[in-house]
C-alpha cells in the first residue's frame, strides 16, 4: 500500500500585530489559499499552511521565538513593520531554525 507523502508545513507570518488596513496576514489570503491547494498528481495535500500576525510588538512573538522548536518545515516572513518586528530573541530562534535546515523565503 503506498503511504501518502506528509505535506510540508509553512509558516506565513507577519512583522506586525493584526491592524486593519494594514500588510496584516488578511492580505496574503490568497497565497495561504493557493498553498492550501496545491496538490501532487496523486491529489495528496502539498502544503499545510499556518497564517498569522505577531503578537504585539515588545516581546518576543511566541512562535517566532521558538521557531527553531517547532515542526514548520518553512517559514515565509513578510517584514511590513516600520522597524519594531522582530525581537532578538525572534532572530536568534530563526537563524537556529534555517542552520538546523528551515526554509526561509
């Protein structure tokens, strides 16, 4: 019996809290949507897809910070903040998790 291959998990995320009117995740729906999709020849499920927006600005992002911990196969950042987005600690948990072998785009 052939075993349905595990599709890789991404990550899309902000810099930003939700704001409206913004470059909030809201604005990459359609990406999330497209990835949500895609299927292999076979119909199996390529990608599953987490969207969200930083916590507030000021600590670090829960899981930014522990990227390097988690099982997201690839991390898409979209860097919308003015300056503010990312804490060091969300920085030292993302080069761990691309020198361990994450994807970042």
């Amino acid at each position: 019996m052939n075993q349905q291959p595990e599709p890789k998990k991404i990550l899309l995320q902000t810099t930003i809290p939700t704001t409206e009117d913004d470059w909030s995740i809201a604005r990459f729906s359609s990406l999330a949507a497209l990835l949500r999709d895609a299927r292999d020849e076979s119909g199996n499920t390529l990608y599953e897809v987490t969207a969200r927006d930083r916590d507030p600005p000021g600590r670090p992002d829960p899981v930014l910070s522990t990227i390097d911990g988690s099982d997201f196969d690839e991390l898409w950042l979209f860097a919308v903040d003015t300056g503010n987005g990312l804490t060091e600690e969300d920085c030292a948990a993302i080069s761990r998790f691309r020198k361990n072998g994450g994807d970042c785009s």
